[in-house]
C-alpha cells in the first residue's frame, strides 16, 4: 500500500541570478513500512525536496505537483490542516541537531512539546511522556537528563533526543535529514542501530536523505539517485547494489570509500542553467552525441529498476 506519493513534484528558487530548479519534475513512492533512501551529492536538490513536501520552504519558492498522503493533497492543505499532519502524521527529524534544538529550553520541555501541542496532554503527563521518550532512545539517566539544555547534551544525544521529538507522536512516516551527519564513526554506528530499531518496531515508514551509499545499504527497502534536481536511478537497494544501471549512479558508488574511493569528474552543474539534454553528459563517461540535445526519460531497465539514461530509453 502507498503512503505517500508525489507526482510531478517542482520546486524553484526565484533568485536575482535566476530561477534555481532545485526540484525539476519529481515522482516517487513510499509504500507503508517502507524506507526510501534519497542519495545525491551535497546540492542536488534532496533537502529541498524533504522541506517541499511539509511546505517548509522560503517564500521565494514556487512549488507544484501533488503529494498525496493518505488521500489528501499535502500541497492544497490550509496552515491549520498542515500543522495538524507536521509532527504528528509526518515527523521530520533536521540535520544538525545544535541549530534545530532551541538552546534557552530544556531537551525535556521540547520533547513534550508535540505530547502538549498534537495529542492535548497534561503537562505532568508530557513531561513523564518525555522522558519515555529519552529512555526509548537510550539516553541513560533520561529524568536527570530531560532537565538540561541542548548545550549539555553531546552531539550524539543531541541527534538521539532529535528523534525522540520525531518519534513522539507515532508518526505514520519519518523524514530523516542527513541523521548521522557530523557524528564519529562509532557514534553513527549506534544511531543506525537505534533507527533500525525504531523502525522496526513502530511500523513507521521512512524518507531517509543522505549522500552516504552506506547508511542507505543498512537501512533502505529501496533508493532514488538524484542528480542536478532530478531522480536519475529508482531501485529496490538490492538490485542497485548489485549494479546500478545509470552512470551517474554507478560513478556515485564507486566514489564510496568500500568501493575505491574513485572521485567522480567534473562538478556538479549549476541548478539555475542545467546542461541541455541530459545533465550528466559533460561528466559521462558513456555520452552519446544525442545526449547532448535529448533529455531522457525515466525509464524501466529491469524489474522495478529504472533509469533516466538514453542507453535505456
Ligand atoms: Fe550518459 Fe547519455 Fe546516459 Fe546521460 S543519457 S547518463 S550522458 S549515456
């Protein structure tokens, strides 16, 4: 069963350089108790299309498409009917903690928050809910915890009281920003255990953006490559691992420190003049004359694997 479906999804930047296409015609689905990993280099529009489907984005941003979750339009919903699903239906859980947390609160008070806000609980509830919730995350010492600030907390904490918040209100699905960005190797390892966990035993359905190929492997049912604002490669994790079928994304791969660490050429092009054609020909090593004037269209390669790439189209 799908959860959530966007169709068609744009969002674009009104700059005084021009219009940023940071999202150009996006599709995709996540069905119930599914994780999809969203992974592209550092600015290929994966934030901005988390931040696109709870409308979080600045004013100078024109979205459109649909994101249909559970029969409604989150695009056509009024303010009072967003902040009903924010939170509560859909929980987004922000990459850097320090900056999401507000510092002058207690990490107790702002896990409550959503307990106070979407579910209309006493205060002495909410807070013992709380710090529920900090012991769920295995912060030890979780009511002596609950009364300190985010200053206090270690950056592993942090990202561990982070999705305690999300988590609070037993959300249908979870849209995790980069979760162990910044984080040691051993603190990461924890977090990626505690999320798959989490996962497992709240039935919740997630949205994970990361540019690293390793943590989608551990926690991901299936993965969208996105390149230059567009899905370039759609796979069930399994099959992409065993080969994915765009350049792009078979250069992403080898570019990951277990496959050789093999840079990947060029640069990332500009969202605002994306090249003609397909967007990955100045840095393809397979590029054919036509990809230089002929966009690809998504297309199958093979059981439920699909790729933007004239090869297959
Ligand atoms: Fe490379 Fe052409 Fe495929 Fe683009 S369409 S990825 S340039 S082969």
């Amino acid at each position: 069963m799908t959860l959530l479906s966007i169709e068609h999804l744009n969002s674009h930047f009104m700059t005084v350089d021009g219009i940023v296409r940071a999202v150009d015609d996006v599709s995709l689905e996540i069905g119930e108790n599914e994780t999809l990993g969203l992974v592209g280099e550092s600015g290929c529009g994966k934030t901005v299309l988390a931040l696109s489907l709870l409308r979080l984005l600045s004013e100078n941003t024109k979205t459109d498409g649909r994101v249909i979750y559970k029969g409604r339009d989150l695009l056509k919903l009024n303010e009072r009917e967003l902040r009903g699903v924010r939170g509560k239906e859909i929980a987004h859980i922000f990459q850097n903690p320090l900056s999401s947390l507000n510092p002058v609160l207690t990490v107790g008070f702002q896990i409550s928050e959503p307990f106070l806000r979407h579910q209309g609980l006493k205060k002495s509830i909410a807070n013992s809910r709380a710090v529920q919730m900090l012991g769920l995350v295995r912060i030890p010492s979780a009511p002596d915890r609950a009364k300190e600030y985010p200053h206090e907390f270690s950056g592993g904490m942090r990202q561990r009281a982070m999705i305690a918040m999300g988590l609070a209100c037993s959300p249908s699905l979870i849209i995790a920003d980069e979760p162990t960005r910044g984080l040691d190797v051993t603190i990461q390892a924890q977090i990626v255990e505690l999320m798959k966990d989490l996962i497992k035993n709240s039935g919740a359905s997630m949205l994970l953006i990361t540019h690293d190929l390793s943590l989608a492997a551990q926690l991901c049912d299936k993965v969208a490559v996105m390149y230059s604002g567009e899905i370039v490669e759609y796979a069930d994790i399994k099959e992409f691992f065993k080969g994915p079928a765009h350049p792009y994304a078979r250069s992403f791969l080898e570019s990951v420190p277990s496959r050789g660490m093999k840079p990947i050429r060029g640069i990332s092009p500009s969202l605002i003049n994306p090249p003609p054609g397909c967007r990955f020909h100045p840095r393809c090593d397979c590029s054919m004359d036509m990809c230089k004037s002929v966009h690809p269209p998504l297309t199958e390669v093979k059981d439920g694997q699909h790729a933007r790439c004239l090869l297959y189209a």
